[in-house]
C-alpha cells in the first residue's frame, strides 16, 4: 500500500490543504452538535433517506427519494417483490446498525460478512452468497441512468480473494492503532482497496459505502451522518468512477497510484462539510425569530419542498395536530412557507 500513496510534492500540498478544511469542519461541528438535538434529529433522518436512494441508485436502483421514503413507513417485508425495494431496506437495516452502534463494530473479516449479509437479506437472488466471499471472477461495472454499463476493469481472482481481504483489514487496524497515516487517508485508501478486490459476488458498492461511514463515524467525522456523502457521490458519479480507474488501470503494478482517488474523496467530504454548513448557517438565522418547534416544522419542509399537516403529524408525534396548525398558519403569515390547495388538499411549501 505505501507505494501507492507515494505522492508528488504538489498532490501532498493539495491534499493536506484539503485535510486542514475538512478536519477545522470537524473542530467547528462538535460544538454544534452538543447544542441541537432535536434540528439534528431531524437531519439525520433526511441524510439516511438520501443515502439509500442515492447508494442503491448508483449501482442501478431506480427508486426516488421520495419512493425510498414511503417504502421505509409502509414497510411489510414479506410484500418486497422487486429488486429495488429489496435492496433499499437491505441497505436501510445495515446504515442504522453502523449509525447506532458504530463503536461497537470492529472491521474483522466476521463483520463486514454479517454487515454483507444483512445488506442483501431481503434479496431473493443473493441468498446463495450472501455473507460469504465471491466464488467466480467478477468485475467492476459502471451502470449509467440510460441502461448503459462499461466495463472498468478486472478484480481480485475469487482464490486470492481471503488472504487480500485479511491483508487490506490487518493494513487498516494497524495504521487506525497507531495513527501514523491520517484518518481520511486511511479510510480512503481502505475503500479504493476494497473495491479494486471487489470480494463478494454482488453488493460490493453498497457495502464499500456503508463501510465508508463506519470508518469515518469511528474516527470521530461523525458529522456524516447528518448529510448524505452517498448523495455527493451520485452526483459526481462520473468522477467517481474516472477516479478509481485512473489508479486501477494499473492494478498490481508498481505503478499503481491513488491520487487522484484521494482527492477525489477528500473534495467529496469537502462539498459535504458545506452542505451541512449552509444548512446549519440558514438554521442559524432562523433561530432567533422562531421557537425549538417551529424551527424543526420549517426545517422538516424545507428539506422535501414541501407537505401537508397528516405527514408533519406522523412524523413529529411529540406534537398535536393543532399545534403544528398553528405553527404552520404562523410560517405563512411570517412569509417563510406558502400554502396551496383546500381542505384535505392543502400543502405548505418551502419559499426559495
């Protein structure tokens, strides 16, 4: 692995000065959070829902945000008949054990094979292999929105498979034990290793995301989990596979180097330290002139442009129907939603 974080002396200056924003992120951010309870509630339950429509739409998914979420409310898992909906409550099961209990959960080999596992539990094609390493020679494959897939190149042979894997996770442990390489480094460089040996026969772009947040969550960059980093990666997702082929057009070589990966991941964590930080800023202002409650109402609209009282109802149980009426004819009469429709129709909007 050393060899391939052997850098020019240009590449090191961009990513350390990449490194330096993203960590004065991380200082600034854990002051923020002791302060915000329910707001960051309410964040996190976004992000998750952005997460799993974005991560299961890279790999080919076609379910919309909007779809992952009433799926997850009306959920009867017996009823998952397609491969999409199968795959976004696979994925839904497995981010919240890593969300809840990330400083439970080790990266050893048994993990990762039950986190694989509950990933595809729900998908009737995978039972086979499920939790266990790939059997037959695969390879990594684009999918794009038109249908069309390109081939990106070749992975580890399923019989290398084992001692790779047991090589990449003893790599890992040692380097987080004693911190002589930095923490995003060393995620990242875990995450392109991990897809270059592409170890199970399906799943290995979902699972390298998932574990992506269990690595960044332990090393204290726990600010992901309140905005999507899968939803940043389906937006840039022709960089994302650009950046992997670049270092592993020459897997095995000695010249196989991951800087443009590196870089490309560090961009992607800086776009998600902004995102959170404009959302915070415009959470900010609204502060002073509206109460705890209020806040979470406009906040919650704002993040799906729009919704009506039943929906607000379900999800803030902690208030009654009348009290978010309230507080939504006060956001209309202030000028921060607009309302449309009559009687059961009736829908507050998010104002640009």
């Amino acid at each position: 692995m050393k060899i391939k974080l052997d850098f020019n002396s240009t590449v090191y200056q961009q990513i350390s000065q990449q490194l330096s924003i993203i960590d004065t992120f991380k200082g600034k951010w854990k002051a923020i959070e002791g302060q915000q309870g329910k707001y960051l509630k309410e964040l996190r339950k976004i992000a998750t829902i952005e997460s799993i429509g974005s991560s299961t739409r890279i790999e080919g998914a076609t379910l919309t945000d909007e779809e992952v979420e009433k799926l997850l409310k009306s959920v009867k898992i017996a009823k998952l008949q397609s491969r999409d909906e199968q795959e976004v409550v696979g994925y839904y099961e497995a981010l919240e054990i890593i969300l809840d209990s990330f400083a439970d959960i080790d990266l050893e080999e048994r993990y990762i094979h039950q986190m694989h596992g509950i990933l595809l539990k729900h998908s009737h094609k995978d039972q086979a292999h499920k939790g266990k390493y790939k059997n037959l020679s695969n390879q990594v494959v684009a999918n794009y929105p038109d249908g069309t897939q390109q081939t990106i190149f070749r992975t580890t042979e399923p019989h290398l498979t084992p001692n790779e894997m047991q090589g990449l996770i003893a790599w890992t442990n040692e380097r987080m034990e004693k911190k002589d390489l930095h923490p995003l480094m060393i995620t990242a460089a875990f995450v392109y290793e991990f897809l270059s040996i592409h170890p199970y026969q399906d799943g290995n772009g979902r699972l390298s995301r998932l574990l992506t947040s269990l690595l960044l969550m332990k090393q204290e960059y726990r600010f992901i989990r309140y905005v999507s980093f899968e939803n940043v990666i389906e937006t840039k997702k022709e960089g994302y596979y650009r950046a992997l082929m670049e270092g592993q057009k020459n897997r095995g070589k000695e010249n196989e180097r991951i800087d443009s990966w590196i870089l490309f991941f560090l961009e992607c964590l800086i776009i998600l330290t902004q995102r959170l930080d404009a959302k915070y800023e415009t959470y900010s202002k609204l502060k002073t002139a509206l109460n705890d409650r209020q806040q979470v109402v406009l906040a919650y609209i704002k993040e799906r442009k729009n919704a009506q009282v039943g929906e607000l109802e379900s999800q803030l149980k902690e208030y009654s129907r009348n009290t978010l009426k309230k507080d939504l004819a006060y956001l209309v009469k202030e000028g921060m939603l607009l309302k449309t429709g009559e009687g059961r129709g009736v829908r507050y909007h998010a104002k640009e």
